[in-house]
C-alpha cells in the first residue's frame, strides 16, 4: 500500500505530468518512435535528456563520437556537411524531427555536423539508455529498429537517386559509389 498515493501508483504518477504528457505526444509524431503504443512511449520519454541550445551553437560535429539520437522539442537544427566548398547543408529539422539516429546502432563518428539554428530544446536519448530500453522491452526495439531500417533505406535511395549512373573510372555496371562498396548516405549520424 505505500506504492500507493491517493489510489494511484507511485510509477504511474509521471502519467499525469504535463510536460511528460507533451514529450510523449511529441513522440508519437516522430517518425523513429512510430507505431509505439502509448505506454511504451511513456517508457521512452523518461529515458530523455532535455538541452537547451543557443542559435548557432554547435549540437555536434562531423567526426565526433556518436552518443545517442536527438529528437527536436522546440526550435531548429541545420544538419551540414564539410566540403572543400565548405559547409554543404543537408537538411534543416523543426519539432518532432529526429537525428543522429545511427549513434544508436553502431559507434563511428559522426558523418554531419548539427548547429542550432534557433534557441532550441532537445530531447537526447542516450545510447546506453536505449541499449537498457531494449533489452528491457523486446517490443520497443522491434518498432524502433524497423522504423530505423526504414529511415536508413530512405537515405540510400536518396543518395542513390543522385548517385551519377557509374563511378568515373569504373568498369560498366559497376554501382555509383566512392569505391568502398558502401552506398553513399545522405543523412545525418
């Protein structure tokens, strides 16, 4: 009975926090966290860490470790590339926009540098709390797997899409790429 407070259960308490309320609508409308039922997004949002960033600064940059996946609460993200003409934007992110979601999966640097663009809150699930959420749910790291799968097939067909037809120097056939045999991506780690 001392679980209980006024009927309710101490876990379940978090439920009725309004800004829990928001980062879990939040959720559902990200694409990485799509198909989790409520209560698993639940389970997700308090495993998020909450930063603050101001216009241009820098979230991380190409090359750095990868730690975890960011999910845009409020603001903007640009998603750059460094080239020899310097910084190439990728992409630009708003509420509900996810990124550096290979920091996940694998532990390479990152192959994009993510800047602010506005004052910005972010919500960062750390790889080491996503590892304990799977391992404690088998059915949060399927939907989540899945949906990264898809979001990293999305940016092979991209990069394939804009691929020249062969290399130069390549013999015929021989598929668009910079010689490693790896498709060239068009995310952000």
């Amino acid at each position: 009975m001392r679980a209980m407070v006024m009927g309710v259960p101490r876990w379940f308490e978090w439920t009725r926090d309004p800004e829990h309320v928001r980062r879990v609508v939040l959720l559902e409308q990200t694409p990485v966290f799509a198909g989790l039922p409520r209560r698993l997004l639940g389970r997700v949002a308090v495993k998020l860490f909450e930063k603050a960033y101001a216009p241009g600064e820098v979230v991380f940059r190409e090359g750095d470790p990868g730690k975890g996946l960011f999910v845009v609460l409020e603001g903007g993200v640009a998603i750059t590339r460094a080239t020899p003409d310097g910084d190439r934007l990728l992409i630009s992110l708003g509420p509900g926009a996810s990124f550096g979601e290979l920091a996940v999966i694998d532990d390479l640097p990152r192959s994009a540098t993510a800047r602010a663009t506005v004052p910005s809150r972010l919500l960062i699930l750390y790889r080491s709390h996503f590892e304990g959420l799977v391992e404690g749910d088998r059915g949060i790291a399927l939907v989540i797997m899945r949906n990264l799968l898809r979001t990293l097939a999305g940016y092979v067909r991209v990069a394939n899409s804009s691929a020249p037809d062969r290399t130069e120097g390549a013999p015929e056939g021989a598929p668009a790429g910079d010689g490693s045999g790896a498709p060239r991506a068009a995310g952000s780690s």
